[in-house]
C-alpha cells in the first residue's frame, strides 16, 4: 500500500494572477492535526473515560464544537473515514521519538476500537458499492501501519463482496443497490471510481490465486473503461450518476444527484474522478489512464480559476453565485474536494512530464497552503481540523460544515508532502 513520493516542497506557489516563492511546512500542520485529534478524542469519550466504537464522527455543523457521530452500518459510507485518520496519525507519530509512548498507544488502541467496529459490515452480504470506501480507509491503513494479517484477509474478503455488484452487461459496479428502482435502471456514481483501489490492491495480494487475481482486476478495468467513455462531457467534466440499463447494459442518461444540475460540474464529482483515474493508472501503468486523469484534472484547474477566489473551489462551478466574479463565500466553499484533489495531484505529479509535474505540485502546494489558514482551519472552533465544506446541497444537508472525509484527505496529502521533504512525516 505504501506509496513513494520523490519531489521537493520548496515551491512557487501561485494565488490568482501573481507568483511568489513560499515554503509550506507541512510538519506545522501535522502538528495541528494531532492536536485536533487529542482534542476529538477527548470529547468522544463516554462517562466512564470509555469509547463507544460503533459511533463514528461524520460532521461538525456550523455552530457546533464537536463530531456529531452516526452509527457504524453499511449504509453509513463513511465509518471508514475516522479510523483511517487515526491510522494515519498513529502511523506518523509511532516514529517520533518526541511523541510521549502512552499518547501513540492511546491512538493505535483507539484506532483498533474503531475499525473493529467495522468488522460486521464485512461479514455481512454486500449492502453498497462504499464498501470500498470502508474498508480502504480503515482495514488497508490498518494492515499498512501494523502489518495485521487479520486487517488483510478481512479487506480481501471484502473486495470479494464488492465484486458480486459488477453488471457484465453494463460494464460498471452498482452504486446504491437499494435504489435501482429509484433510478430506473443500473446506476453508477462517479464516487465509485474510488472504490476501485480495493480491487486493484486485492488482486495483487492473491497472486497465488490467479483467476481470482484476474476477476478482480478485469472488474475494475472495464469499470474505469466504461466510465470513461460513459461518464464525461467532451471537455473532461464529469456526471455524477450514469444510468444503465438493467437488460442489456446500454447507456441511458447522465444525471446528477449532488451537484446543482445535470449539466455542472459538481465540484467533489470531478475530484473523484481525478484521484480515481491517477489511482487506477498506478495500479494497471495503461497509459490511457494516465492521459485521461491529465484531462481531468486540466478542466478541474481552468474552472477553479475561473470561478473561485483562492485553490478551495465552490461546491459546484456552475451555480449562478459564479456568473459575474469569482466567488468568495466560504459558505458556498466545498473544502473537501480541495482535499481530495491535493492528494490526488501529490502522486499525479509523479507520473507525468517535468513541467507538468511542477505544475501539478505547485497547484497541490497551494491547495493545502489555502486550506492551511485561518480561514479553513478548524482550530478553537470545532475539534476537526477544517471548516467549509459541502456534503449534500440540494439536499440540505452538510453545508458549510467540517466534514469527516475532508479532514482524512487533507491529512493524507500533507503525509505525501512531508514525504516528500524528509521522507517521513517527523513532527
């Protein structure tokens, strides 16, 4: 699982029309997560200085100082998400020699709590495609920090399941299974793409099981194949949904269900997309995929520089706030998606042309740099290291709020960065 990263991070960072040389100090901000971390985990204790696991924090909304907790399910996509920080931090600090012993032992015993938890959803027949989501951020950074074999085998037995959701017709995995009639057919979100990694990783661990190496690869081939040609606009932008049919497989229509309309590009769709084919392309080296994570990636950065006023971009870039400047409203903001996109052009930038690589750097600097101000960062507001961001908004719900997903991207993107300057995150 452990991805290497060679590039310095003494960068000229970009901010609008101007350039100046900054250093971003990725330890500062490392330093910061743990703190917010300690804090979190202070608040989530029961009376008796206990952990109910089974409660995983989700969301801080505006207003409010601590996680708001939903409980651990197979419709809850994402219980994996506050184990993987855990995982994270505890994976960083175990090698600090300035870290106090009880405070690293506090954080693996708290990290094994939480993804314990999670083992029923495993066990279970597969409820929802987010099991990849799930099991990826929780077993797989658990079996990266600890080398747990049970941690593996439960990930593997998972990818398993998550491979019976796979059309053949269709050429896709099935997102929100319960929701095929709703939808008319056999529907596929962009956010699948992310799922794709637990395959990915699941065939190259059974290589002495060759057909089902082969399965599961050939699955999450056709999947990014057919969401490839299926899923985007000539210019790169992505639909969130895609409906196929349920018989034959044939495309039916691209649609949205989170971003403002059919036709936008929903800000967190495209950086799916864009960490999802940068992801994929490490696994399989089709340079077909390389190329097409290039594509959209680029329309990624000309809209965001069209309509936002810094790297963190709106929530959708086609809502009518943006039609006369770009827009400045931290509450129309989707800090996620900048996350994501940051993680995601870390390991980009590797595997493209030197100055394509700086420029995708420069643009991950920066993203992280934005977020890494007062204006993004939690710090005595709320125990979750960044405000701002949007979960669902025609819905109502998750918006302008610190949302657990964009704290786990934004510290898997500074990890890439101090890996980057010392090789390991040293705090």
């Amino acid at each position: 699982m452990k991805k290497s990263f060679f590039y310095g991070v003494m960068l000229c960072l970009i901010v609008g029309c101007q350039s100046q040389p900054i250093a971003f100090d990725a330890n500062k901000e490392l330093n910061y997560c743990t703190l917010q971390v300690h804090k979190a985990l202070q608040t989530l204790q029961t009376a008796d200085s206990c952990y109910d696991y089974t409660m995983e924090p989700r969301n801080i909304l505006e207003g409010e100082t601590t996680w708001n907790c939903r409980k651990v399910a197979a419709n809850e996509w994402c219980s994996g998400f506050w184990p993987g920080v855990l995982w994270m931090d505890y994976a960083a600090q175990v090698k600090n020699e300035k870290v106090k012993s009880e405070d690293v032992d506090l954080l693996r015993k708290v990290a094994e709590g939480y993804t314990e938890a999670i083992v029923p959803i495993i066990s279970q027949p597969v409820y929802d495609h987010d099991l990849g989501f799930i099991t990826i951020n929780s077993f797989l950074k658990g079996y990266e920090a600890t080398g747990n074999e049970r941690y593996k085998q439960l990930a593997l037995q998972a990818a398993d399941s998550l491979a019976t959701l796979f059309n053949d017709k269709a050429g896709t995995i099935l997102s929100w299974p319960r929701h095929v009639k709703d939808y008319g057919g056999h529907n596929t979100i962009m956010d699948n793409m992310m799922n794709l990694e637990l395959l990915l990783w699941a065939s190259q661990e059974v290589k002495n099981e060759k057909v089902k190496s082969d399965k599961w690869k050939e699955i999450a081939v056709r999947h990014a194949e057919t969401t490839m040609k299926n899923h985007f606009r000539e210019d790169g932008s992505c639909y969130h949904v895609v409906i196929y049919d349920t018989i034959d497989g044939h495309f039916i229509k691209g649609m949205t269900h989170q971003g403002y309309a059919d036709s936008s590009m929903w800000s967190r769709g495209q950086s799916w997309a864009i960490y999802g084919y940068t992801m994929v392309y490490r696994f399989t080296k089709d340079k077909c995929f390389l190329d097409f994570a290039q594509k959209v990636t680029d329309i990624y950065l000309k809209r965001l520089k069209e309509t936002s006023d810094d790297w963190v971009p709106l929530w959708d870039m086609d809502i009518p706030e943006m039609k006369n400047e770009r827009v400045k409203s931290e509450k129309l903001k989707d800090a996620s998606a900048a996350c994501v996109v940051a993680s995601a052009l870390l390991e980009l930038c590797q595997y493209v042309d030197a100055e394509k690589g700086k420029n995708y750097r420069e643009a991950a600097i920066a993203m992280l740099r934005d977020l890494s101000t007062d204006r993004y960062q939690s710090r005595d507001k709320n125990v979750a290291f960044l405000m701002h961001s949007t979960g669902h908004h025609p819905a109502g719900s998750e918006i302008d709020a610190s949302i657990i997903y964009a704290d786990y991207y934004y510290l898997e993107a500074l990890l890439k960065i101090a890996d980057i300057e010392y090789g390991a995150a040293s705090f």
